[in-house]
C-alpha cells in the first residue's frame, strides 16, 4: 500500500496558475482573469516589468485589480525606494528571494479574496541597458481563493 499526498481543487479556488515571464525583445506585460466560482466576480492579475531609464528590468510589479479599475493596484500603491511586498526587484533577487524581508511565499487578502504567490525562481543578466543586472525570467506560482 502506499500513500499519497493529493492536492484538492476547492470550489473556493479562482485561479490557480504557475507563470513564466520572460523578457524577451519585447517585453510584455502578463495577465490573467480570476473568476469566482460563482462567476460573480472578476480580478484582473498581471505581472508589469518595471524598466529603468535605459531600458532593462529591474522590477516586476504583481497586480492584482478589479475590472473597473484595471490599473489600480488593490495591493497597494507602487512607491519609488520602498521596498513592497508585490514589487519583486533585482536586489531581492539578487541577494536569494528567501533572503528578503517578504520571503518566497506572499499572501495578500483583498476584498473578499486572497492572492497567494510562490516564487520559484528567476534569472537575471546584462541587458546591454546600463543599469547592470536586469530580469530575464521570472517563474512563480498564483492562487487567488475566495477568503
């Protein structure tokens, strides 16, 4: 006989995706719709490259918005020097994402769901941009359940 772990798939689960987001030439924003399970309700998640002056990334933003404000981060508004828990920056990556003061996994609670992240890894590089290293992937694991 032999034993298992099973992950179940509650009827509380919105969205449950693991993402690679990669930069490319072109950069791009990622997004996904999490839709309630009764179909009532809608959040839009997105990951957003933050670029520096000459052009590398050297930030991913995490949003999580409702549709009539797509842009309107309801995790929290993205300040310069700050360090925030859904702005994922070289540094952190840099020095482990472990390391950080918000650690791998992050759980944020907002209106009536909750967004858990995992992340799982990056790489960084030159971007030929000047601003040293800058984010060529970033791989994470989403969840967004009802609370």
């Amino acid at each position: 006989m032999a034993l298992s772990c099973v992950q179940a798939e509650g009827s509380d689960v919105w969205l449950r995706k693991r993402v690679t987001w990669q930069a490319g030439t072109n950069p791009r924003v990622w997004e996904a719709v999490a839709e309630s399970p009764k179909g009532n309700e809608h959040l839009r998640l997105a990951l957003v490259p933050l670029w520096c002056v000459e052009g590398g990334i050297v930030a991913i933003e995490i949003l999580l918005a409702s549709p009539d404000r797509p842009d309107e981060n309801l995790l929290g508004l993205r300040e310069s020097d700050v360090p925030q828990p859904f702005v994922i920056t070289v540094q952190e990556l840099e020095s482990g994402i472990k390391k950080s003061r918000f650690g791998a996994d992050r759980a944020f609670n907002v209106q009536r769901a909750k967004l858990k992240v995992k992340i799982l890894g990056s790489r960084l590089g030159e971007a030929h941009c000047g601003c040293g290293n800058c984010i060529q992937d970033f791989t994470a694991e989403f969840s967004v359940q009802s609370k």
